[in-house]
C-alpha cells in the first residue's frame, strides 16, 4: 500500500459495485465488522481507517484538517481502486465525509447513507478543547468514557474501546479540528444523490434532530431510526442497519425484489430470503439481480408472455418444481387456467407428450393450492 492512500481493506467481488465505508472518530474499520460481510455479497466493500487509527499512519492528517482534506484521501483512494462512481456509507465523522461529497463531487457518488452523524458538530468550542486536551495528555481518558459515548448502557465492543485507546493523539486532535470546523447546513438543499439517514434514538452524540434536519432540507433523502441504538449503530444494531442499507444500495437488485415479489408473491420470496446462507447469497443476489431486475423488467414482452415463455421452457427442461411455481406466476400474470392448459397442450407438440403429461399434472395440482 502507497504512504500517501488510506489504510483499508477490500471485501467481496472485485467485479462487484464498490462501496466505501467511512469510520467514526476514534475507531476503526472494526466498526463494520458485523456488516461489511453480509455487505461483500453483492458489493466490493471497501473500509477505510482515519489516519493515526486502527494501526494506520498518522501522517496523511495535521492540525487543521478539515472534512474536506478527509473526502479528498477518500477520493484518491477510490482512484486508485478504479472506482469512478461508488457506493459510500459513514458514520460520524465518516458521513460527514459522505456529505461533503455529495455537495462537493455529486458525480463520484452512486448513493449516500449517513449514519449516526450531522451537518454541523455543535461549532468549533468544544472540539477545540477536546483537541488541546489531547495533544497535552494522549488519548486514554477519551477510552475510559467511550462506552458511555457510543453505546447504550451495558453494551460494550471490547475492540472499538481498544481503537479508542492506540489512536494517535496528533492524528485524533486534527480530527477534532476538522469536526469543530464542518458546517454544511447551507449547502444541504444542494444534495441531489439518492441519501440514507440512519439515527440512533439514543444517541447523545448526534441525536435524532440532527438527522432530521437533514432529512427536511435533502429532497432525496430517507430517515430511519432505531430505537435500541446509541452512536456506533453498525456495531450495536447491525442487523437493522443492513435491513436499512440493503435496499438503498441494492439499485438493481432492490427493483428485481420488487418485481420478483408481484410476479412470485410474498410468502414464497420470503421462504426463499429465509433460507439463504452466506454460501447462497451470492447466487440469489445474481438472480434478484439479472433475472428479476433485468430480464423481467424489459417492456419488450408483456408478464403475460413471458409466463408463457417461461411455463414452455420448463415443461421442455423438466423442471417440475420451478414448473408448480410459474403456473402461480402465471395466474398472478393474468393467465387464466384455460390459457394455461393451452400454453401446456402446445408444448406436447414440441417438447413431447410424456413432457407434457407430467406437465399437465404438475399444473393441475399448483391450481388446485392456487384455487385452495
């Protein structure tokens, strides 16, 4: 890795649509721990750390830093990765790097999700304190109350507080002076990108209205709000953040979903969500993806021909359990059983009658459940 990129690590396809995943102060790309994983399915995740945290070098951040010297390191590198348009979700100090690059370089960003974070960080007094604090006395106070700051009573994360305690102190301070200076609530109307907001409702470090101002001024914008968690929600509430992030990020796949929920119905698409592993993920995001996102969202064909198509291609291949499925499929397209029946006699003549025997009663008990 080149001295003058961020320290980070890349997860998932290297074919995949990137995203960049920003840390908040004081931590590292630990904090994505319980979400990059699940994220790499579908993405090539990428997590940066702040300069002088998680072990990276402090020397790409100096005292008088500001947001945007930050956004600009995030740039080079997704440079050097050869992302030119990605995916970008940060929290604290991270979505405020989000922000400032949605005002500043709408053209890098696919999507924006800003978690637990804000337009402005209260002005410059209290950050200039903790920032002359620090560079007098290291960072071990911040350590000791850092579970109080980030989580809700009880909860702890071992390795963030350790994160907290091995920052660099020059590094921390410049950071510091980059919150205490960050301010773009005159700006925020400007935000045109498709834009996740995600607070904690318990959050003392950027409550709710912060978000919520937000939220009323970026017309792209969507805010969620979770109710167990504090300031660090990808490490307390992992799970509801990936139920928020999945379908912002999702693009293609968010639409197939859509599509393949109309056209299956939901009590089989949820079957299917819930068996999904890791080890299948993949290959259900390619079919969400391709098959429902692409395929059936062409206006070329109508639903109704292509259940058709489909219902024809089945008998041919034998593919019974898929067959049962699509005679539903069909219906929901509008076909009617005698259309069905129709469509089933027409493949005797050229996938075969044994082809279409089977078919025929394949059909007859997927209508008869569909009537039940």
């Amino acid at each position: 890795m080149t001295e003058d990129l961020l320290d980070h690590r890349t997860e998932g396809p290297a074919s995949a649509p990137p995203l960049l995943l920003g840390p908040s102060l004081g931590t590292s790309l630990a904090l994505w721990d319980a979400v990059a994983p699940e994220l790499s399915a579908r993405h090539r995740v990428v997590r940066w750390n702040l300069p002088g945290h998680g072990g990276a070098a402090p020397g790409l951040i100096s005292a008088g830093a500001t947001v945007g010297d930050l956004a600009d390191l995030v740039l080079a590198l997704a440079d050097s990765l050869g992302a030119e348009r990605f995916g970008y979700a940060g929290v604290s100090l991270g979505g405020a790097v989000g922000l400032h690059l949605a005002v500043h370089h709408p053209q890098r960003l696919e999507s924006l999700a800003v978690i637990c974070s804000s337009a402005h960080f209260n002005g410059s007094g209290p950050w200039a304190e903790r920032a002359a604090r620090v560079r007098r006395e290291g960072v071990e106070w911040l350590a000791e109350s850092a579970d109080g700051r980030w989580f809700t009573p009880g909860f702890t994360v071992p390795r963030l507080v350790e994160d907290q305690r091995t920052a660099d102190p020059e590094a921390y301070a410049a950071c510091c002076d980059a919150l205490g200076a960050f301010d773009l609530r005159d700006r925020l109307g400007e935000i045109t990108v498709p834009t996740l907001l995600v607070a904690g409702r318990q959050d003392p470090a950027t409550p709710p209205p912060h978000l919520r101002e937000i939220a009323d001024a970026v017309p792209t914008a969507t805010l969620v709000e979770l109710p167990d968690s504090s300031h660090l929600a990808p490490a307390q509430c992992p799970e509801a953040v990936l139920t928020a992030l999945r379908p912002h990020l999702d693009g293609g796949a968010g639409l197939g979903m859509a599509v393949r929920r109309e056209v299956l119905g939901d009590a089989h698409v949820d079957r299917a969500q819930a068996r999904q592993t890791p080890f299948t993920a993949r290959f259900q995001d390619f079919v969400t993806r391709y098959a429902w996102g692409e395929i059936w969202t062409d206006p070329t064909l109508s639903r109704r021909e292509r259940s058709m198509i489909t219902l024809t291609a089945l008998v041919a291949h034998g593919h019974h359990d898929e067959l049962a499925m699509h005679v539903r499929a069909a219906r929901r397209n509008g076909l009617t059983p005698e259309e069905i029946g129709a469509v089933l006699l027409q493949t005797a003549v050229y996938c075969g009658v044994p082809a279409a025997n089977a078919a025929f009663a394949t059909a007859r008990r997927a209508l008869a459940e569909d009537d039940g």
